[in-house]
C-alpha cells in the first residue's frame, strides 16, 4: 500500500481499541449530522438570542426517521446495511478476521474490561447517530456528499490499518516454488533453520540490550524485557507456550533440544524408581538420537532393561493404524515395560501414531507403563490436542522443526499428575527457571549470556509472530489438504505413497527409480526434502523421499512440486545415476546418512 503514501504507525492495540478508534470517528462525523438534523426539523430560530422548539419534535423526527426507513426502497436498504455494517464490525470481528491473518502485531496487547464497556457504549451510540442522521444526508445533501459522509469515516478508520500492507519485496514468505528456487525452510523440517529477516533483526537487538559488561541490566533485560524487541521476559515466553499448547506453563521446561527434554525425562523416573527392575520399551522406528538417549546416554548410568519393537515394516507397507496400535499394544502385554519411548509421528515414514488407543489400550490391561512421547514430527504438522497431552507422562518436541527458530530448543511437557497419581511417583522438586518470576524464591543465578538464551529468544518472537497469530488449527488444516493434495499428485505419477491420507502433512514416497537422480535434482533446486530408509522384512532396504510441507505454501506450489518431479523422472538416464546408486551400497545410502 505504499502507493497510497500513507506511512502510518502501525497500530499496536487490541482489537477493543480498533472498535473504540472506529466508534469514535462515526460518532464525531454523524454526531455533527445529528444535531445538524435536529436543528433542521425540531428548532426554529429567530434571531441568535431567539430560539424555539417547534411543537412536539420529537414525535416529528420519529415519524420522519420511521416514513424514510419503512416507506421508501432505499431507506429500507440503507438500514440493512447499517446493521450488517455495525454487525460484521463490532460483532461478528470481520476486521479481526482480516487483520490478525495478515499484521503480525496487530492485537497484539490485551485491552481491560473499562476499555472494553467504553468501546461498547460508545459502538451503541455511533449505532444510534448513523440511524439519526442517514434519512438528512440522503434528503438534503447531493448524493456525493452523501455517500462520501456515509463511507468515509469507515474508509479513513480502516486505511490505517490497510497502510500497513508490506511492500511486495518485503513480505517475509517463503518464495514461491514455481520458480523451483526454493528457501531452505521450505519441505524437510529438519532443515527448517534458517532465520528471517525478521527474527535476525530481533536478535540482533536482544544482543545489543544482553552486553556482557551489565549483568543486572541482562538479568534486567531476560526477566521485564524491553519496549524495543518482542521479548517481554522468561514469563512471557512460558505464557505463549501455555497458549499455544494449552496446558499449565509450570509443567513445560526448556532444554536443548528434544533428545535432551527425553533424556531428562527418562532420567527422572529411573531416578525415582531408584533400585526397582525397570524395562524401558521403543521400537525399530524411532529417530537414531532418541535410541541413542536410551542406549548410549542413560544405559551406562542407569541399570534397566530395554526392549525394541519390531515395527518399520509395518508402517513402510502402508498397514492400518490399528493394526499398528495392536503389535505395540501386544508388544506392552508381553514385556509389561515401565516406560515406553515412542514417536507420536515417526519421522522416516511420517504414519501419525494414535496415541490414544495405543495409551488407553494400555490402562485397560490394567498396565502402568509411562508413556514417554517424541512429539518432534508431530507439533505444528499435526493438531496435538491437550488429551494427547494429558495421557502422556511427557511430551517434548523441537522449537526449530515447527517454528523455523534457529539453533533448536527442546520443549518438554511434564505430566505431574499423572507421575504422581497413575504411576506413584514421589513429586519432583520444583524445576528452577532462571530469570523468572513464576517461582521468585527459586530464582538461580545463572551467567546471563546472550548465547545460552537466543534460542529462547528466537522461540518467544516466531511463537508472538507467527504460530498464535496463524493459529495451529489453521495451520495444521492447511498442511494437510497439500499434503493430500501431493499425494493424489504423485498417485496419479503412479509413485508409491506412504503415510496417514488425509492425516499427516508428512508424505513418503519410495519404489522411484533412479532416486538418487531425483533427490539430487531436488537438492540442486534447493527443495529441502530428505532421504529416508527402512529394512523391510525380506532383508532388503528400501528408500523413500520424505516432503513435509509447511504452511506458508499454497496449491500452486504444490502442483508445480509434482509437475518437476515427474519431468525429473522422466529426462532422468542412466548417466545421471547409475544403477547402483539406488542400491544399499550406493550413493542412495550415503545421501541418506548425509540426511539423516
């Protein structure tokens, strides 16, 4: 809109104080029109010092209003806009609707309940002037005048905020995969890493406000935050998070990553199982750092027994999630582990996992096994409802997969009822979270470096900015139907599909030949998909490319994804990728340990 010349502030209210800043224009322009009608009908004036009411105006301005609005088309017409106007803007929040899609900061402040009764009333007598003062304009005003009074305050309370549109150059979306020239965020979560203008100028500034030469003035900084960045202290990042997720912020912590949140959280149940046999059960399809959490970090510290399901075959041919949830379930049965550490999405297939037949299936065998849930694939490409939650002795998941934030942060739910009630654990010390005021008397006194806190910073801006103003049922709805859509794409390609249809906005395909050809062309494109394998019953090992698609996309792009890659099957030879390649000791392999 910088044609328009208008370079406004951008407003920085609630949306209370959009409907207050749009009550009071109407109110000032058709207040003038009101006392202007009355003057006309009701007053009779002499001279400056002689002024008369004509008798009983009121009930002639009753019947004028009543006669313009119920006996003439137009007024009958005027006054059903005026109540879908008044409707659509203080009731139904089409502005809302429209502003908070597009302006990230847009309501971005909570407005008090004194502000919000004001803004009604004065909605109500804008409401009642409009219906006063519409029947003058139209009677005794040529009709330009009249529609640039009825329309021009509305136009001026919402060019403000249309003043805001970003250039075209400088809207922060990935760009367009038509152009097959494509940002390194844009498919493989795993890559989702690099920063956005946006986010470096945030960080740039939270830098410059954590100088290591005051460290009150950084403990200053991490506990209120600043007016000049997003940031507004730890406590306001754990509200986000409570937001987003929906579950107490005094059951969330930070940790590195995911792997770190599940180690912690293993960790604390062997610990407070202390000399107890424990059997820790997950299976043949769990990301290589969560086996490694079990077998080569806490193995060697901690005496339990573990077990490994046997279940990639299963998800690589496509079986039914039943049938998925029965082999784990008979698989709780017959080793009666104490905690099971599995993916809610597995991340070489992207099959979504019910969590909810598979735990409540478990209690009704009257087990008291401790789910301990990988949520890495699955938050933000999947709608993961607090009942998921809830049924999950812990839940943790990267920062960096789903919100594009940069190094990663692990996120990690902790069920304290649950441990507690369901499993008898003996309630953990309160977790001390530095620089927070959620717990004051367990403030540590941590080196309040920029570098231990900037994913932290990066995780509160792209939380403010981008997940709770896009909304996870919007943006999750909207990965699904282009994940569907790719599929039924590559279907009708005739590529073997894999994964949950209509669920996941993950999708696998495999049995391509010649895919280390494609995936090097995807590469050479900058598409950021993955190479990912599984050891199929008969021995052999299959690959597959994993695309798991994003939000900032549309059906456009989608299209164009499978339109290349069927023009890569088809112009790929021999020459470009050899036969061998594709085979388990060829280059296939080595991308995929390259990926992995």
């Amino acid at each position: 809109m910088s044609w328009l010349g208008l370079r406004l502030t951008p407003p920085d209210e609630s949306y209370d104080g959009f409907k207050f800043r749009m009550a009071r224009i109407l109110c000032l322009v058709f207040g003038i029109f009101g006392v202007l009608f009355f003057v006309k009908h009701a007053v009779v004036i002499h001279s400056f010092y002689d002024i008369e009411l004509l008798p009983e105006p009121f009930r002639i301005i009753r019947n004028y209003v009543l006669g313009y609005y119920l006996k003439t088309a137009w007024g009958a017409l005027e006054v059903l806009l005026i109540l879908a106007g008044f409707a659509a803007i203080f009731w139904l929040n089409f502005p809302k609707q429209y502003f908070a899609g597009r302006y990230r900061d847009y309501g971005k402040e909570r407005a008090s309940s004194e502000a919000k009764s004001l803004s009604l009333l004065l909605a109500l007598l804008a409401f009642s002037l409009v219906l006063f003062s519409v029947p003058f304009l139209t009677l005794h005003f040529p009709i330009w005048v009249s529609f640039l009074v009825k329309y021009g305050p509305i136009a001026a309370g919402v060019l403000r905020y249309l003043s805001i549109l970003p250039d075209a150059k400088s809207v922060d979306r990935i760009p367009e995969i038509a152009k097959l020239d494509w940002d390194v965020r844009c498919f493989d979560a795993s890559y989702r890493s690099t920063l956005s203008p946006a986010l470096v100028n945030e960080l740039k500034a939270c830098a410059s406000l954590m100088s290591p030469t005051s460290p009150e003035a950084a403990r200053r900084f991490l506990t209120q935050g600043s007016a000049n960045v997003t940031w507004s202290g730890v406590d306001a990042l754990f509200h986000n998070l409570e937001a987003w997720l929906r579950v107490s912020a005094e059951s969330v912590t930070l940790h590195d990553d995911a792997s770190h949140g599940i180690e912690f959280a293993i960790g604390e149940i062997l610990d407070a199982r202390g000399a107890s046999s424990t059997v820790v059960l997950t299976t043949d399809a769990e990301h290589k750092s969560l086996r490694c959490v079990v077998e080569d970090h806490l193995k060697p510290i901690y005496q339990f027994k573990s077990e490994t399901v046997p279940i990639q075959s299963l998800l690589w041919n496509n079986a039914p999630t039943r049938e998925i949830v029965a082999n784990l379930l008979q698989a709780c049965v017959d080793h009666k582990p104490d905690v099971f550490v599995l993916s809610h999405v597995f991340p070489d297939s992207g099959v979504i996992l019910d969590l909810k037949e598979l735990i409540d299936g478990a209690r009704k065998e009257g087990l008291r096994t401790l789910f301990v849930v990988d949520g890495s694939q699955a938050m933000g490409n999947i709608p993961v409802s607090d009942d998921i939650l809830l049924r999950s002795a812990y839940y943790a998941f990267n920062g960096h997969n789903w919100l594009l934030g940069t190094p990663s942060v692990g996120v990690l739910v902790r069920n304290g009822w649950l441990l507690r009630v369901t499993a008898q654990m003996p309630e953990a010390a309160a977790l001390k979270r530095p620089f927070s005021s959620f717990r004051p008397g367990d403030t540590q006194d941590l080196p309040a470096t920029y570098e231990s806190f900037f994913p932290w910073f990066a995780l509160n801006y792209l939380l403010k900015h981008e997940w709770l103003e896009v909304g996870a049922e919007a943006a999750t709805k909207q990965t699904k139907q282009l994940a569907e859509l790719f599929r039924t794409e590559m279907q009708k390609r005739d590529f073997r599909v894999i994964g949950n249809a209509g669920e996941s906005s993950m999708v696998v395909i495999t049995d391509v030949p010649q895919i280390d050809a494609l995936y090097r062309a995807l590469e050479n494109k900058r598409v950021r998909c993955r190479m990912v394998s599984s050891d199929l019953d008969s021995g052999r090992r299959s690959f597959g490319i994993r695309f798991c698609f994003h939000h900032y996309h549309d059906d456009e792009d989608v299209r164009d994804l499978a339109e290349f890659i069927g023009k890569s099957m088809v112009y790929s030879d021999a020459d470009e990728a050899p036969p061998e390649a594709c085979g388990p000791q060829g280059a296939g392999e080595r991308y995929f340990e390259k990926s992995a």
